[in-house]
C-alpha cells in the first residue's frame, strides 16, 4: 500500500511495501503502525510545543519593538523577521489538525489554498529579510559612513515592503497548484497538486533554491566579511598597541558569538528539510531511517520560527533592557551611524 503525506506542504512518497527494507526485519503492518504513530502523534505533539514557544516569543518580540519610542533600521528587521515567524507558527495549528488526523483535512478548499501558500511564503520571507538584515549588518560595520542614505528608517521599509510583495510573488506556484486532493481510499488531504514527476521535480527545485541555496550564500558572504573586518581591525589596533573604541575586544567576542548562533540555526533548521527535498526526489522505496530523519528535518524547520526570538533576547543586552523599560535608551537610525552600531542588534 502507498501512502502520502503532505508534511511541510510537501508530498512524501511512502511506500509500507518497504516494510523489510531498513526496517531491521519489521513487518508491514508494524512498519505502517509506526509510521502512522509518527504522524497523528509524535510529530503533532513536538511542532504543538514550537507552535506555543514560538507565539510567545515572537508576540514578545513584537511588543518591545512597538513600545518603544525610538526605532532603529535593525528594529525594522527585526520586526519584520519576527512578522514572519509569527505568521509561520500560526499556519502550524492547522497543519497539526492534519497530521493528527491522519492526513485528513476538513477546513475547505480555499483554506487549504491559503494555508499552503502562508507556509511557502514565510519560508521565502524568513530567508529573504534575514538576507537583508545580513546585508545591513555588513554596511553598518564595515561602511559606517558610506551609503549612509540606505540606510534610513524609512527606506528599511520600504525594504522590506518590496521583501513581502517578492515573496508573495515568488509563491505563484503554491496558490495555483495547493488544492484538497481526494485519493483512492477517499482521504482527502491538503497537498500541492503536482501530477507529473516532472512537475514535482521543477517545483521542489524552485522551491529549494528560492527558500535556501539562493540567500545561504549570501549570508554567509556578509557575516564572513563582517568577521575578517572586524578581527582585521582588532589585530592591527593590538599591533600597534591601541585599541579602537569602535572595536574593542568584548565586541569582536560578542559579534563573533552572534555570527555563529545566527548562522548555525540558520544551517541546521533548514538545510536539513530542503537537502532531504531533494533526496526525496530520488527515493522510491523509503526506510525506516529515512522516514525518521524527514520527520526530524520537518520539526527542525519550523524550530528556528520559534528560537529566532530568543536568540535576541539572550544575545542583545540591549533588547533585554528595552524589554524591562519602555523609555530604554534607543538611537535614531538617521545620521549618528557610529553610535547606531554598537548598539544594533
């Protein structure tokens, strides 16, 4: 028998025929059973508690920046990464709905549409500003006083504006072909309907550069720039037996934890998910093994939505103070670059 599973609005072929496969001698019907577990329990229960951690932590995060007096460029960032997880945690109660159901969807067909092209369009979105903000922090740091006029308030929305309007754009595919599939058995599910391998292999492309192997390099040449700046700038001060105020020891030590942190939930929340996509295309008869490892990457996608925001909490002092007072010290984003710096992020 074959079963589908739309996990992540992702098709994921099973195939319970596969039961001796990897299994370690398993029958088909325990292969099944556990598989079916996974689905309507285990899976629901994890990605439930990211969805409650992940609504508390990015409502926080929103509040703080809107109470404040002051918003700096990184606030807008910020606000809008966190826009995003938001949206992205609140899609997950009906996904869950699902998977519990045991695929079962009963919410309708445009709520299926809607849902599905939320999902896609956050995971673009995430990457996208997160993409930008990465940019930001490399002409904060490395050009403080060039293209100074980028770097306003006002154009960072409108930076993000067309961010959102991008995304929504670049998730075409998802409103046209997310739809309520009926299958032989009479589940109806919630799924992309893509009817050809070729169409599933030219999608799950699109879907995986867009979402991943397009921003990563791009993040990661900023943040790599931004540290060989920085210790280049710390060494020659140290050489000369000086330290710069703009770059003092306990600065390159904390920018350089936060590169790592950002960059490493980054890696392993995504890159697993969209690398096993692409695996997938290749897997006729899936594993144990491999089950187990898509469902971990589905549940680590959706983890950095709920962890981003307290890796602002616990890195920024700063972030924590205005958390604690509302008129917290805060720098216009306009005109003092210098001072905007040191207390960015």
């Amino acid at each position: 028998m074959e079963l589908e599973t739309s996990a992540g609005n992702e098709t994921l072929k099973l195939d319970s025929g596969s039961g001796a496969n990897g299994t370690g001698g398993a029958t088909e019907e325990d292969y099944s059973s556990l598989v079916h577990l996974t689905e309507t329990k285990i899976l629901p229960v994890f990605i439930g508690f990211l969805c409650s951690t992940g609504l508390v932590g990015n409502i926080l995060v929103l509040v703080t920046i809107l109470r404040s007096s002051k918003k700096t460029v990184p606030d807008v960032y910020v606000g809008n990464l966190a826009v995003a997880d938001l949206v992205h945690v609140t899609v997950m109660p009906f996904l869950i709905h699902q998977w519990a159901r045991g695929g079962h969807w009963v919410f309708g067909s445009t709520l299926c549409t809607v849902i599905t092209s939320m999902d896609n369009c956050n995971q673009v979105a995430c990457a996208a500003v997160m993409t930008a903000m990465s940019l930001d922090r490399y002409l904060a740091l490395v050009h403080p006083f060039r293209l100074m006029s980028l770097r306003t308030r006002s154009r960072t929305i409108r930076i993000n504006l067309l961010v959102w309007v991008t995304s929504v754009i670049m998730v075409l595919p998802a409103w046209l072909h997310s739809k309520v599939i009926r299958f032989r058995d009479g589940l109806e599910s919630c799924s992309l309907n893509l009817v050809s391998p070729r169409e599933v292999l030219w999608y799950t492309l699109y879907q995986t550069v867009t979402s991943f192997f397009l921003p990563l390099p791009l993040i990661l040449t900023c943040y790599i720039l931004i540290l060989c700046y920085t210790w280049r700038m710390y060494r020659k001060n140290k050489q000369a037996r000086r330290y710069s105020t703009s770059v003092p020891r306990q600065r390159v030590v904390r920018l350089t934890k936060m590169v790592l942190v950002l960059v490493a939930v980054f890696l392993v929340s995504v890159a697993p998910y969209n690398v096993l996509q692409l695996v997938n295309l290749q897997v006729l008869r899936p594993s144990l093994a491999y089950h187990t490892c898509y469902y971990l990457s589905v549940c680590l996608s959706y983890a950095s939505s709920s962890i981003n925001p307290f890796i602002y909490i616990s890195l920024s002092g700063h972030f924590r103070r205005r958390m604690v007072c509302r008129d917290a010290p805060s720098v216009p984003s306009g005109g003092e670059q210098k001072a905007e710096t040191r207390v960015s992020f």
